[in-house]
C-alpha cells in the first residue's frame, strides 16, 4: 500500500497518453491536461500532479517549468505547490468578456436597429482585421448583412476605422503595413494621410462614417465600446443603402450610434474615455 503521501487526490486520473490522438502535439497535449488539472484542484504538489494525471515526474516539472516561463503556472517555494498563474486567468478572461460582450449587446443592437430601421452589427479587432461578431438584421428588402465571423480589412469598416482611432498611431501604422490599404471604391482611403485625418476626426465627435469605402452604395456609421480599464474592446454600427443614409440622416445616427455603444459599455462595467482625447 501507497503511504499516504502518495495516495491520488480524489477524482478520476487523467492519463496523457490515452488522451493523445493521432495528429495531436504531445508535450502540449500534456501541458493541457496539467492545467485542466490545476483549474480543478487549485494548487497540488509535483508528485502528487504526476501521479493524478499518470505523468513520470520529470517530465512532469519539465512541462510545469516551461508553463512557468510563460506565466501560466506558478510555484509556491513554501508550499511546494504549482497553480495556475496569471496568464491563464487573462486568456481565459478574454473569452469570457467576449462571450459577455455579445450577451450585453444584444438588446442594445435590438433597439437600435428598430430604432434606425437599419441593420445593427457588433465587431471586435483580431490580429490586424474587423471581425464581425453579432448582427440584427432589418426586415427592409435591401439591408447590409455580415455573417458572424465575416472578417474585412479595418481602414474601409465603419467600426474598423473607429476601433483605429482608439489606437496609438504606430499600430495602425502596423497594422496598415501588414494588411495594406487596398481600395474597394473611388471612395476607399488608400494613404496614410487621408486615414490619419479620419481618423482624427472620429476621435473628436465619438464615431465614424463608412463613406461607401468598402462596397459602393452602402454607408455605415460606427462608435466603439470600451471595458473597465477605458480601452476599446468592441465597435456597433448600424449600415444600410446610401440611399437611405443621406448627410442629414448621418447626422442624426452618429449621436444614436453612440449613446447605444456607451449603453454596452456601461452594461460591461466599462468605463468611457474622455471624448476627443
């Protein structure tokens, strides 16, 4: 019999190598099942972890060290423990804001699309694009659609330019370089000045305009939702036909667009920035 020292933790073992399927990266598939298992026990001896998840206890401090260098596991030099370390707790947490971010928003896009008799969208920045994330559609015959998950090009969106004008201009300088500026119409700002002085614009009254800049005939108009620490997570806009979306109209939806992105981000428990700052 195990001395009591070596006996397992409750629950059922997680073995690495019945978890490992064919095509799969074994040292990371271990370093999951070891995180998996410190989110469920909170904090664990070496070989106790070893011995819970089936893993030779070398290769089992090899993992957790390299886990460590990363900042997901730490270790408590008095316990003798690992846990899971801060950054698992902020990637984890980015899902769970965006997942958030979506329920909050949803009434809000609601409202504002009956509101403006125009589709309502909900997009976030990923690695250099717009990404669409939620849509309500309006009933009129001739309206935008994105599918959730559609993704396009930052400088010719209405909450691409308006998730820019949040960002110091050395990533949107980035950002152009690696995407480029191509254009889609006459319209399309294809030059870092014509984008700057946009942009500079958007900052000042709080949304952007889609001035045709990515289909002909179709305008948008954008304005950017913000988490607890002031820093923009997210843009709504509302975009339709040009025909429906005349100077005047503008106008009169910047403001709307606007109010309904501050009412999310106040649902988010965020915090809005000082406006042409």
């Amino acid at each position: 019999m195990k001395p009591d020292s070596q006996k397992r933790p409750r629950g059922r073992p997680r073995s690495a190598a019945s978890d490992t399927t064919p095509g799969t990266i074994r040292a990371l598939d271990r370093g999951l099942v070891l995180l998996r298992e410190l989110s469920e026990v909170r904090n664990m001896t070496l070989s106790d972890l070893a011995s819970r998840t089936e893993m030779p206890p070398s290769t089992t401090h090899r993992i957790l060290s390299t886990l460590q260098k990363h900042g997901f596991v730490e270790f408590d030099e008095v316990t003798q423990e690992w846990m899971i370390g801060i950054e698992a707790f902020r990637i984890g947490n980015t899902f769970l804001l965006r997942t958030n971010l979506v329920e909050a928003a949803r009434k809000t896009l609601r409202h504002l699309m009956e509101e403006t008799g125009e589709t309502a969208n909900l997009g976030i920045a990923d690695s250099g694009d717009v990404v669409f994330v939620d849509q309500v559609e309006t009933q009129n015959p001739i309206r935008a659609f994105f599918s959730p998950g559609t993704r396009g090009h930052m400088h010719s969106s209405g909450i691409g330019k308006s998730l820019l004008a949040d960002m110091p201009r050395r990533d949107v300088e980035k950002i152009m370089k690696e995407k480029g500026q191509p254009g889609f119409t006459p319209n399309t700002l294809t030059s870092a000045e014509a984008l700057f002085e946009d942009l500079n614009k958007i900052r000042k009254r709080g949304w952007s305009i889609d001035d045709e800049e990515r289909h002909s005939g179709m305008r948008c108009v954008a304005s950017n939702i913000y988490n607890t620490f002031g820093e923009t997570i997210a843009g709504i806009s509302v975009s339709g036909p040009a025909v429906r979306f005349p100077d005047s109209v503008i106008a009169e939806l910047g403001p709307k667009v606007k109010q309904a992105a501050d009412e999310v981000t106040t649902a988010v428990g965020g915090k809005l920035p000082r406006q042409g700052c």
